[in-house]
C-alpha cells in the first residue's frame, strides 16, 4: 500500500483545523503542518496531530508558500488540504480502498471538491474535479516502440472521493487585496491567475476593486500581443466598471469591440445595468434577455443566469410588469449553476 503525507499551510485556523485533520484519521502516513503567521490557537492544535510543525515568513506567495510544506515530506504521494475542508465518514471509506487499491503507474488523482457555492469567489460549479493526491517524486519514462518521446503528460486518475469545501467565510475582499498588492509590485499574472482575477471580481468585488483592476485589464486591451480569450475578459470587467460608474464613453469603448455578433453575457447584464441606472427600463430588459436567451457566459455562470434574472426582474417590475417581474425573481432564487 502506498504512503501518503498530507501537506497544509494555515494561519488563523484555530475553528476548523481540528475539524479538518479528524476527518482525515487513518488516511495519512505523515502529516506537514506550515503556519504562515498564526496569531490564534493554530499551531497549538496543529502540534496535538503531529510534530512537524513548520514556520514560513509569510512573503505574498501561496505558491512558496506550498512548496516550502512539500519539501518536508517523504511519504510515496502528497495530498493537499486546506483547513477548511473535510471529508466525510462515506468519503473517508472511499479514500481508505483508494488508496489500498492505487496502481503505481497512477501519478496523480482528482477529487470531487464540493464547493460552498455562498462563499465562492472564483468557483462556477458546485462541484468541480481537483487534482489533490500526487506521486511525491515521478520518473520520466520513454514511450513509443520507435521515434520514441519522453512522456511528459501525467498519468491521471479520476477517483470518487469527494472533498468537502466547509468555510465560515469569504476570502474575496482578501485576495482581491493581495491581487492589488501583487499588481502594484509590477508581477506579472499568467494566463490562468488573471481570468481568475477578473472571475473573483465579478463573484466578490465591489466598485472600488473593479476600479483598482482597470489599469490592468486596460493594458491587456491595448497589448497586441494579448489572446482573444484574454481580451475578451478584460472588456467584461472593463464593461462592469464603467456600468457601475455609469461611464457611458468607457462602456462603450470597452464593449464595442465585443458587440459583433453577441458579446458574453457579463457584457450585455453591464449594459442593462447601465440603462436601468439610466431609467432606460425598456432597453435594459433587452440587455439582460440577451444575457440569458442568446449570451453565453465568458467569466461567470450567473451572468447568464441568476445576475440576468434578477435585472430582469427589477426592468419588469419598474414596466408595471409584476407578474413576469415576480416570475424572473423566482428564477433569480432558485437559479443554481449546473454540476
């Protein structure tokens, strides 16, 4: 049966640690604890599981911040936890005979993450597939019985362990925080991080960060260089921001290179917000219809679902049209994105 070291980093964790490293009894060979800047209780409790308790002079970095606890551990396979996930009694069964079962070629295994949808600042899915569980070393092998190439491509197991995402709050406000942070040091944001950027704006910004996020989502407009997908994403955020600030030249400019054909569905609820600000109720239905009947979304499942059913409630409902406006508000509270 193969090893496996559970590797964490916390600070602040003392309500749900415990709760998360319970769950997890019996699965772990190792467990790897580094607290990066606890003021509470963490590192107490974290020091009743295990004598490998770690410190990190917290620098702006998740990502330093995991290798460092990764480079503590000797176990066959690592598995990433955060605090406030758990698993429960069906799913730690389910981990149990995985792991009793995993086949050597196996390199890495996703898991089902149950996201806390009321929470979510970057998650469009209740539930989305993780890789959680990876060989600790791997071995590059040759394939190909002739013209033979080096096999680069992880062999990937998809498991049906499910992951439980238990958190008692947002982290929106903070990592739009240290987003700012991390732009005002001039870093530069991959493909990936900054249409998570711009989705975490949408699910938990507010006017202020949308404004601290132009320059950025300005330049990749202005970038030649930049991809369409990438473009198309800064003109949605760019399109909020001018809705929010009733910016009518900068909506316009940010959606009109978007409005050939029909443009996403971030973009038509931004106009019809900006035209029910405007008491345009008329044109604005016409916005949030497109939103959800034509549109699709580009950032966030909602904006061609419960965003666009709620606009179209409060068009309908400021028309005198109450029983269709009572109709989309309904849709609006039982909208839930698809599994």
């Amino acid at each position: 049966m193969p090893t496996i070291s559970v590797c964490m980093i916390v600070k602040n964790e003392e309500g749900v640690l415990a709760r998360c490293l319970d769950s997890l009894a019996g699965i772990y060979d190792e467990l790897i604890i580094v607290d990066t800047g606890s003021t509470d209780k963490t590192k107490t409790i974290a020091r009743r599981y295990t004598r490998h308790v770690h410190d990190f002079v917290w620098n702006g970095d998740f990502a330093a911040a995991r290798n460092f606890s990764l480079g503590f551990a000797t176990c066959e396979y690592i598995y990433t936890a955060d605090a406030d996930e758990m698993v429960d009694e069906e799913n730690r069964a389910r981990f149990l005979i995985l792991k009793q079962a995993l086949l050597p070629e196996v390199e890495m295994v996703e898991m089902a993450y149950q996201n806390a949808m009321e929470h979510a600042t970057t998650a469009n899915f209740k539930v989305e597939y993780r890789p959680k569980l990876f060989r600790r070393l791997r071995a590059f092998t040759f394939m190909d019985p002739l013209h033979e190439v080096l096999r680069t491509e992880p062999i990937v197991f998809r498991s049906d362990v499910s992951i439980r995402h238990c958190p008692a709050g947002g982290h929106g406000a903070r990592d739009l925080a240290h987003f700012a942070h991390v732009l005002k040091r001039g870093a530069a944001l991959s493909d990936r991080l900054a249409m998570m950027y711009a989705r975490e704006l949408f699910l938990a910004g507010e006017k202020e960060d949308f404004s601290k996020a132009k320059p950025y989502f300005e330049e990749i407009l202005r970038d030649e260089t930049s991809s369409a997908n990438a473009k198309r994403r800064a003109a949605c955020v760019l399109s909020e921001a001018a809705a929010r600030e009733g910016d009518a030249a900068a909506l316009l400019h940010a959606a009109a290179p978007e409005l050939v054909g029909l443009p996403p569905s971030e973009i038509c609820c931004a106009l019809g917000e900006y035209y029910y600000n405007k008491r345009d109720c008329l044109l604005a239905r016409e916005w949030y219809q497109a939103a959800c009947n034509a549109a699709q979304p580009e950032l966030i499942a909602a904006a061609g679902g419960r965003l666009a059913y709620i606009g179209l409630s409060r068009c309908l409902k400021a028309l005198g049209i109450q029983e269709q406006a009572a109709y989309y508000a309904n849709l609006a509270k039982d909208w839930q994105p698809v599994e």
